[in-house]
C-alpha cells in the first residue's frame, strides 16, 4: 500500500495524488536487512541519517509487523527520540529482527 512522502498518510493503491496535499506519489523502493537485536538501533540511525527513507517496518523472526516509523521530510533527532526509546525494547524481547526500508526513487 503507497504512503504520502509528504505527511505518511495511507493512500489508496491506484491514486497518483495525496488527496490531503495534492502531492504526487512517488515510486517505492523496498528492501530488507536482517539484523541481530544487538545492531537494530545503530542500523536504524544509520538509516535515519541516509535522507532517502520514507518508511521503516521492524520485524520480528516470524515476519510480524513490531514497529512502523513514518520518516517524513524535516524529522529532527528530538521527535526520532520516542522511536529510538521503543526500538530499544524490541531489541531486549527479540533475538533477530528484519528491517523493511521503503524508500521514494
């Protein structure tokens, strides 16, 4: 399902527009990473820092969903701290974890 870059609201499967924004929808990118619970957070930093992720899906070994972060344009290390915070309990509950990266083309 395509998310709107601009504010990461759900949008319907055929639109080409936000219908909040009028922004365009852009083509998705997705990749995984599997990672131990060790490097979850630094893996994610890291990935906050590339610029280019619009969305990041943790996962656990079964492949439920743990964790969805909207990434929108302008987030600041003090509105990522929450999610960091959560992150750091996944990582002590799980052993293995898959990072699902969304990212605009």
């Amino acid at each position: 399902m395509p998310y709107c870059w601009k504010h990461g609201a759900k949008l319907k499967e055929n639109e080409k527009f936000c219908p909040a924004y009028g922004a365009p929808v852009a083509k998705v990118v997705r990749e995984e990473f599997s990672v131990s619970a060790d490097n979850l957070i630094e893996k994610v930093k890291e990935l906050l820092h590339e610029g280019n992720v619009t969305r990041i899906i943790i996962k656990n070994e079964k492949g439920k969903t743990l964790l969805e972060i909207p990434v929108t344009i302008g987030v600041v290390g003090v509105l990522v701290a929450p999610w960091l915070a959560a992150l750091g309990v996944i990582a002590a509950l799980a052993t293995n974890c898959t990072i699902v990266v969304e990212r605009r083309e």
